[in-house]
C-alpha cells in the first residue's frame, strides 16, 4: 500500500432471501478430501488470547468457540496453537500429550453447539524467538556481545588503537554514552535491529545451532502435534506456513540458507513439503491436512504470487487437503515497538495487507487478497489438481462470497473479523435476516487488543446488548464485553 490514505465507507450490501440463500454456492454443500462440508463458509484462524498462561483450554476458549459455532459455518479454525513444549504466554499448544483433554473438550463443544453442522480445524504454527525492545541501558549492559569486529568499529570511529583490547565493562559503558551517530558506526544491522526492535531470529541465521537443525526437528514437530489434534477429535489440521513464522519464513525468498533449504524456490519448499509429509505419516491419508500460506510476502525482497502459484502447485501434488490463501503479516517492515514491547507483525505494509482496514488505498479492503487465491486456484487446476482454496480478507457480504464463487476464484469464502463482528451473521443469511447483521467497521480495534496480548473483543459487542440479557462478562481490564450478544431468535412477522 504506497498511495495516499482514503477513508472507504462500508458498501451497502443486498442480503438474500432465505430461498435465494439456499440456492446459493456459498450455502452448499461441497468436501475437503473425503470430508462432507455442508458450507463453503469459513471462519479463518484468529487468536483470542484467552488460553491459560501454560497454554491450556480454558472456560473461555469454550465459550469463544461455542459462540461462533452457533453461527454454524462450514468451517472453523481454531486458532495459530504452538507446536513446541515451551512457555509461550496466553496462547494454545499442543507440544505435549498432556494437552489433549482440553482440546478434545473444545472439539465436544463445537460439535455440540453447531450440533454437528460446523467442521472443525486446528491451526498449528512454529515460531522463532523475539524478544522485546530493551532499555539501551540494559541493551549496552548486558545483551550487546563485544565481538572482536565490534571492538574494531569502535576503534576506527574513535581512532584510538585502545578499543581493541579495552575491558568489556569499559567498552559496554562508552556505547551506552555514545551518540547515536557512534553507534550506528559501531553496531552491524542485526545489532542495531536489536536495540531499536528487539532481538529477532531469522531462519537464516544458520550460525545458531537450533536454527541449522530446524529442517531436522520441524517435520517431526508438526507431525507429532497434528496426530494429537486427531486424537483429540478435530476433523483436520491447518498447518501455519503464513505471516510472520517460521514456515513462511523457509518460504520466502528472503531465505538465502546454503544448505538446500533457501535460496531456489525448490529449496525454500523442502522444509514445508518434509513437514507435509511428516504429518501425513502420522495422521492417515483420510485425514484433512490443509495448509495456510501467504500469495504474497509484500515485504521488499520476500516471495510474490508467482512464487506462491509454484509453492500452491508443490502442495496440492504432495497431498494438502486444501490451501488458505493469506496476505503478508510478515516483520521486516513491522512499525517499531515502544521500549518493552515486542514487534508486531501487522503494523507495517505487510500487516496492512494482512488485515485491511477502511483507511487505505484507493483499491480499498474489500476483497482484495482475492486476486492472489484465484491465480493460486488456477495454477493448481492447470497442474491437474482439485484441491480446494481458500480466500479470505475483507469479506462482508453474501453477494461478495457468492461472486468470488460463481465466477470460480475461490472453492470456499472466509471472514474473520466480519463473523467476530456478528457469529450469527451466517444464520442470519440463511433465515433471510441479512438486514440484522451487525456489520464489521474493518478499522481493527480487535488487531489492537491482539496487538497488546489483550482478550480480543470487536468494538460494536459493547453497544449491543440483547433485551433481557443480564450476566453480561467483561474483559479483564473490566472495561468491555468479553462475548457477543446472544442471539436474538426472530420474531414472527
Ligand atoms: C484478532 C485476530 C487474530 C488473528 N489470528 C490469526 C491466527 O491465529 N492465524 C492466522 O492465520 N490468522 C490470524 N488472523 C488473520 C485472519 O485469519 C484473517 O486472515 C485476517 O483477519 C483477514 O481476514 P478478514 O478481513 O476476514 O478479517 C487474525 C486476525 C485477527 C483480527
Ligand atoms: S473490532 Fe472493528 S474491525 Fe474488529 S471485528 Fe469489530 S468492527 Fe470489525
């Protein structure tokens, strides 16, 4: 996004009658694999922040869950779950055994509230280490290594021989005294990224001993998680190769590793077709694997859509169940985090792709990733393959969906934030009650709160409280709607 910022407005939508509804692709049946689909409707992955600080299910997530299962999609995605057993805050895992009965309890509650209408999926995801911004104080202190290339900068931007061979406290106190034209002087990129963002690993960063072995530990990794979210009951698994993590990483073309798996797109596939494989090892070929993967990195240098058109084609021959097709969300241009905050991914160009808002460009939010999923579609079934696709950003309407369907862009049509808006607003059309659909404003107050790791929640929930309704739950912060308002049944006419 380069051109000047525009404010768009939300285009006024013409709902469906209920039989115009029934008739509907977006409405129909279809499958995933051997999987029955009864709606080509879908509600993409999104983090809610409501997992315990070890990354269990709580009453919340249920609660989370079962609200949008009363919309009763096609599909739902549980949100981006960790692969590894490690501390990962308030977000779900799935690293360990010991995670399955609350999961298994998740996938019970959606069945039980869709009444066995919704499919369920889980995302799972790896991601790297970033740390927050520090206080340069405690940056030049103690994180900042003293290497002998430092110690020679320093050096030559001080012309005194002595900083070579200086004490390391002595070398730590000059920097942290140091103008910041010195210290630009003296610290490499990486370093400098460091202190102005934060600690980031790359992928490439095959100097790392954890990093180097990735290609070895990540195949198991998700192969072992996957076969828990089929044992606790899912209907498939997503596999995260999208944004800002380390799949999508090995799949950019900023992946220059040198040891066969970056530079050519052939090599930056190897790592997510070895994963693939993995999992479809573990899970059974009946089994939906499904994969969520960027037509576009955005960032300067990363992949493009003609990458993304090979890496859909690489996919569906190796066996993926379907492909979700998302948009940037990466950190290379991420905004910088105030001091004790971490980047995040959707701050940049690349996370305005992402998640489009209605302050943009002149080509505004609405459906605008769907050019990349149809490209992607195309490449796939010129290759011989129907596996399904996926589009997804800035979807609002029916007549929008059901477009994207007739005219063969896209198998199945995703909204994230327009079923956070409104969890009905799939049985809302299908009644013929499109007029009540609470619509989305797309100007991301929920991406602020997922920013902050605060419990998401979408602005218009606090203005709509349903008659009668009482025990309304807040938030932590005690200042917003923590659920949507229940579903008001129809009144007869
Ligand atoms: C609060 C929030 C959390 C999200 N979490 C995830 C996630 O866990 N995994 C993922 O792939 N995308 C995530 N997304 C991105 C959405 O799945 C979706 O791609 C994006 O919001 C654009 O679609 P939309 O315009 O329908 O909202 C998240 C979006 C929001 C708003
Ligand atoms: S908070 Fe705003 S952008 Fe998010 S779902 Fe609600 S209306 Fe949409």
């Amino acid at each position: 996004m380069t051109e000047p910022r525009i404010k768009h407005s939300i285009p006024d939508a013409r709902w469906p009658t209920e039989a115009e509804a029934a008739a509907s692709l977006w409405f129909s049946p279809t499958h995933i694999g051997r999987l029955a689909v009864e709606q080509r409707t879908w509600v993409p992955a999104m983090v809610p922040w409501r997992a315990t600080e070890d990354g269990f299910v709580t009453a919340e997530v249920l609660d989370w869950y079962a609200r949008f299962a009363e919309g009763r999609p096609g599909v739902l995605v549980v949100e981006a779950t960790g692969i590894r057993d490690i501390a990962s805050g308030p977000l779900l895992r799935i690293g360990d055994d010991r995670f399955i009965p609350g999961l298994r309890r998740l996938v019970e509650t959606v069945r039980e509230q869709s009444a066995g209408h919704t499919r369920l999926f889980i995302q799972i995801l790896d991601f790297l280490t970033v740390r927050r911004r520090p206080e340069p104080a405690t940056f030049f202190a103690r994180y900042l290594p003293i290497s002998s290339p430092l110690r020679e900068r320093l050096a030559r931007a001080l012309t005194d021989e002595r900083w070579r061979t200086a004490a390391e406290g002595d070398v730590r106190a000059r920097l942290a005294a140091a103008e910041r034209s010195l210290v630009e002087a003296v610290l490499d990129e990486r370093e400098l990224e460091s202190l102005d963002y934060g600690y980031r690993e790359r992928v490439w960063d095959t100097h790392l001993p954890w990093i180097r072995d990735l290609p070895r530990v990540l195949p198991a990794l998700f192969a072992a998680a996957a076969r828990r979210a089929r044992d606790a009951g899912f209907d498939g698994v997503e596999l995260h190769y999208a944004h800002a993590y380390t799949m999508a990483s090995f799949l950019s073309r900023l992946n220059d590793r040198a040891d066969g798996y970056g530079g050519s797109r052939e090599q930056r596939v190897r790592v997510p077709l070895e994963a693939l494989a993995a999992v479809r090892r573990s899970v059974g070929d009946e089994y939906v694997v499904g994969i969520r993967f960027l037509g576009d990195d955005v960032v300067a240098g990363g992949s493009r859509i003609d990458d993304a058109m090979f890496y859909g084609v690489e996919l569906a021959a190796a066996g993926a169940n379907y492909l979700s097709v998302s948009k940037g969300g990466r950190f290379e241009d991420a905004r910088q985090p105030k001091i004790g905050e971490a980047v995040y991914p959707y701050t940049g160009a690349s996370g305005y792709e992402c998640m489009p808002t209605v302050l943009g460009d002149a080509r505004g939010p609405f459906g605008r990733n769907v050019p990349l999923a149809a490209a992607i579609r195309r490449a796939v079934r010129e290759a011989g393959h129907e596996t399904p696709v996926v589009t997804s950003g800035g979807i609002h309407s029916f007549e929008q969906a059901e477009g994207i369907l007739r005219r063969g862009e896209a198998d199945f049509v995703g909204a994230a934030r327009q079923t956070l808006a409104d969890p009905d607003w799939f049985r809302k059309i299908r009644l013929g009650l499109g007029p009540q659909v609470r619509r989305c404003q797309f100007t991301n107050y929920c991406e602020g709160l997922d920013q902050r790791h605060k419990q998401v929640t979408c602005k218009l929930w606090d203005r709509d409280v349903a008659p009668g309704e009482r025990d309304v739950r807040m938030s932590l912060d005690g200042k917003r709607r923590l659920e949507p308002p229940a579903w008001r049944p129809p009144t007869p006419s």
